[in-house]
C-alpha cells in the first residue's frame, strides 16, 4: 500500500515560492531471514551439541574441514566467520512508495538514501549474527555478486536483548549511497537489496540453529527544483 505523501500538498503550494523543497519518503519494511542451522559443521567439528575444541599449533595444523575454512587461535582451531546469502528481493519501486516520483518527477533534482533503520528478532538463535552486508543493485542483479552492484552500509554484529530484539542504525557507505543517488536520478527509480550475514562459529560454542528476522527500512530524501 502507498503511504500517504503528507508532504505533497506543501510541496505544490511552494511551487511558486521556493527553489528547493526537499521531500522525505519511509520505504519499507524490508524483511530478510537467517537460518543459521542452514550451516552444515562436519562430524569431526561436533561434540555434545557444541562446536568441538580441536588443539592445534605451530607443528599441528588444523585439519580439513570442508565447507568451513578453520584456522588456529590461541591454540584451538577457530572456524572463520560463515557468510550467509539472504536471498532475492523484489525490485523496489519508488513510484510505488510515493507520487511525488511522478508528480514532479521531471522537477526531482537528487535523490539520496538520507536514512536506513534496522531491527531484529531471534528465534531459538544459537549463534552470533553479524556483521551483515548491505547492497544495492540494478533491477537486474540476481545477487551481491553480480555486475553493477554496489555497498549500501552494514549493520553491525546483532547484541540481542533478553527478549530475543535488536535495533539500531546502518552505517551507510558514501559511496554507494552516492551511485544509488546517481542511479535513481539517471538510470531508473527501481533497484534491488541484498543481503549478507556472518554468522561466528566458535570453538566450545553451541552448534548453530534457530533463526532471526532482520528488518530494514529506508528513509529515501527527494529534492525537487521549482522555480519562483
């Protein structure tokens, strides 16, 4: 459903007055889930419902232990961190999120992401989650990893409260808020978000399982330019 633009109304009155008018517009929420019992740990990694403490040192290297790259820390091997794809959104539209697009579109000076928010709910999560890594591309960008995708920000490693709830800022990367500004002005008001969670294995640690529900939602800021 299309918010309501609460602005629009200032927006036109101004139209004979002001140069500049600057128009926020809440799109969201994005919703992505990790499934960390989704990570497969091998037998050899496994003891009593924790991640085994495998010895290791200088003479002793940590064994093979595919899909997991482990490497020794303070003597015992320490799975590196999993990354996680947190599948493929649909395109989102702007034009769908608010008139102002089509209103006074050919007005529409800049176009910037001026805010993104997140929160989080764990469900039966046995394991750290985070960093995850934002990342925004063309509508036809299949993942993170394909041609023309770019950073958005990271949301930091989740601290859940007693509640299994997180929420906090992204920290939004200039750069790539600066080629989707570029993007949503020239090229096109639709683009995608993607998604990558870390998720930490430690030695001693329980095994992974349950899940968390990660919500984002932006604050995109237009500019218009109309003349006195």
């Amino acid at each position: 459903m299309r918010p309501p633009l609460r602005l629009l109304p200032l927006l036109l009155a101004a139209g004979a007055c002001a140069d500049d008018v600057p128009v926020e517009v809440p799109v969201g929420p994005l919703t992505f889930a990790v499934d960390v019992s989704s990570i497969n740990v091998p037998a050899p990694l496994r003891q009593n419902g924790s991640v085994a403490r495998v010895p290791c040192s200088a003479s002793s290297a940590c064994p093979a232990a595919a899909p997991l790259t482990l490497r020794c820390a303070a003597g015992a091997c320490d799975p590196d961190p999993v990354v996680i794809e947190l599948g493929v959104m649909d395109p989102i539209d702007l034009g769908a999120w608010s008139s102002v697009f089509s209103t006074v579109a050919g007005n529409v000076s800049k176009i910037t992401v001026a805010r993104a928010q997140w929160q989080a709910a764990a469900m039966g999560l046995r394991a750290p989650v985070g960093p995850v890594e934002l990342y925004w591309g063309p509508e036809s960008a299949t993942g993170a990893a394909a041609d023309g995708v770019r950073h958005l920000g990271t949301v930091p490693a989740i601290a859940f409260d007693a509640q299994g709830n997180a929420a906090g800022e992204v920290g939004l990367d200039a750069a790539g808020n600066a080629a989707l500004s570029d993007h949503l002005l020239r090229a096109s008001r639709r683009f995608r978000v993607f998604a990558r969670a870390a998720v930490d294995l430690a030695p001693g640690a329980p095994l992974p399982a349950g899940r968390a529900s990660i919500q984002l939602r932006l604050t995109v800021r237009a500019e218009t330019r109309l003349l006195r």
